[in-house]
C-alpha cells in the first residue's frame, strides 16, 4: 500500500469523514498509518466490505510506527483470517484472547469477534457471558462513528443469539432498532434476514418480505457470499413451509448448505438422494447446532421418533432453543406424551 501521508484535520471527528462521504478509498489510501482516523478506517473498510483495501490497511498499520495502529490491526487482522477460512474459529478465540488491547475500542472489538466465533460455533451460553462484558466497555467508549458501528455489531449479534433463545419479540426489538441506525447496508441486510427468521413458525408473508429486503441489498451490492447464505436460510424457511419448489440453490458447497438441501430433496420426496448428502457430511459436522439439524433430517427421512429425541438433545447441548422446536413438533406429530414434550422443552 502506497501511503501518501496527508495531515488529519479531522483527527478527533472521524464522524465526519466517515459518516457522510461514499467514495473514501483514494481518501483512506493516503491517511497516516499512525493516526486515530486511519485505525477507525479500518472499521468502515471492513463494515462496508471493501476488503481488498482493508486487507491492505490492515498491513499498512502492522507497519507502522505507532503501537496502538499495530494492535488494532492485529485483531482485525484475525477476523479476516477467520472470515478467509484460513485460520479455525477455536484458534482465533485462543489468539484474540492473548492480544492485550490498551485501547478500549479494541478490547470491545477483540470480545465482539470472540463472541462472532462463539456464535458460529454455536455455542450461545458463552455468547450471554461475553455480551454482558461488551455492553460494560463499550459505556466507556466516548460517543462517535466507532462506538455506533461497534454498538451496532453488537445488536446484530444479540438479534442472532435471541431469535436461537427463542426470545423473539427481544430479537425483533434489536432488528426493528438496526433498520433504523445500522451504519450500513450490509448490517441492515443481516438485521432483515434475521427478522425474517423469527417469523419461521408464525408468519409466512413477513418471513418472505424480510427474506425478501434483505436479498435486494445484497443483489445490489453484488455480495455474493452474503447473498449465498440469505438465500441458504430462505431455502431453509421456504422448505418448513412446505415449499421446496420455491427454492433457489446459488451454491451447495458448505455444511449448512448441503444440509438444507438435503431437507428440501426429502421435502420434495427424493428421500435416495437426501441419504446420500446426510450421509456424507456425517464426519464433517463441527458442533452439537449441526448435529441437530443432521438427526432431524434424518427424522423425516426415516420417519424415525429416536432420531427426533437425538435432535433435541443436541440442539438442547448447543444452547439453541427456537430450532429446537423442529424435532419437538415432529414428536408431537407422532403422539409422544404432551408432558413428555414440557419436560424436553426446558
């Protein structure tokens, strides 16, 4: 990266660079790698997915002179490892543990992307623990563009966790709240997505209109990877509803993708090819939320009440709460004990 270094006028408002200005990448490019506004840059690149150059100011502060530039680049150098799958979630949480941040933005940002990894993990009871150290720190961060865009990761996580704790109306709270103040179009996309799914057992139109909004903004931004997994979740949600035919398959490379399409093949009555898939990406599975969702297929597929009773436990033992409901209305379905179900659903 070529720096040109440009005096900071605006050193202590990053607000108004980054708040009002669209095309910022010559601007970023030529900004002090020692300075506030060019460590809070790295924020805007990554949250407005201009990753070719945020992976370059990412280098940039690593080589910079100034410790505070070198650390911040450091956790987000992590992030976008982890995000580039070539570091693990487990090794990025033990890593960003080990980063000591003097700066109170980076200790909140390095426990927000520890919780990211939790919650791709699934594991959603470390993710209430960690929660509460952020909303703590983050009181301590003096008001401005990198304690809003850091408020709003936060809400966009704990819209995620709540809908998982099937405590949908304080999901919905959070995802009504980001429409209105997330920083950018790829926060406002996720909210919607996740608002959509909180409608899963109750409101097929709402579902299919935030599903809907949220596919537009990643259509326009010509986001693939996020559009691949809105409409991953859309498939998932349209096959609940008992319309497989609705579905659109961008890709079918992940775990989760794989897994939802084999639940629209047996959906659609091509159970022969639903086996195959769930049998190989049996080995693959990583955590207990997977494993849920692998014997609740195979529920289906198999008409089996045992496999059910394995997909509570294991989304009982990942901590989620709302996909859990999934094999429980299936067994209720069968005539298993209502009180047996009270018992399982606790």
């Amino acid at each position: 990266m070529n720096i040109m270094v440009q005096k900071d006028t605006s050193f202590n408002n990053p607000d108004n660079i980054f708040r009002t200005s669209d095309n910022l990448d010559e601007y970023i490019k030529g900004l002090d790698p020692n300075s506030y506004l060019a460590r809070v840059a790295l924020e805007y690149t990554v949250s407005n997915s201009k990753i070719e150059l945020h992976e370059e100011l990412i280098d940039c502060l690593l080589h910079s002179g100034n410790q505070e530039s070198k650390e911040w680049a450091e956790v987000y150098k992590i992030d976008n490892l982890v995000s580039k799958q070539e570091l693990s979630l487990p090794d990025s949480i033990t890593q960003l543990t080990y980063i000591l941040c003097s700066s109170k933005e980076m200790s909140v940002l390095q426990k927000i992307f520890q919780l990211y990894n939790y919650y791709d993990l699934k594991a959603f009871q470390m993710i209430e623990i960690v929660s509460e150290l952020i909303n703590k720190e983050l009181k301590e961060i003096p008001d401005g563009y990198m304690k809003d865009s850091l408020q709003s990761r936060l809400d966009l996580a704990m819209q995620s966790v709540y809908t998982h704790l099937n405590e949908l109306e304080k999901a919905r709270i959070y995802g009504e709240n980001l429409k209105d103040i997330a920083l950018t179009p790829v926060m406002k996309a996720i909210a919607y997505k996740n608002l959509g799914m909180t409608y899963l057992y109750e409101d097929y139109d709402k579902l299919c209109t935030y599903f809907e909004m949220s596919l537009k903004i990643f259509k326009e931004m010509d986001n693939s990877d996020r559009l691949y997994n809105v409409q991953s979740k859309y498939n998932f949600a349209q096959t609940f509803w008992s319309y497989p035919d609705k579905t659109v398959w961008l890709r079918k490379e992940t775990i989760d993708e794989l897994q939802i399409y084999a639940y629209s093949l047996i959906k659609s009555g091509n159970k022969e090819e639903a086996h195959k898939i769930l049998d190989s990406t049996k080995n693959s599975l990583s955590n207990d939320f997977q494993f849920g969702y692998h014997y609740y297929f195979l529920g289906l597929l198999n008409d089996n009440e045992k496999n059910y009773y394995e997909s509570v436990k294991y989304f009982s033992k990942s901590g989620d709460r709302f996909f859990r409901q999934l094999p429980l209305i299936a067994l209720k379905e069968k005539g298993v004990d209502t009180s047996l179900l009270s018992a399982l659903s606790v």
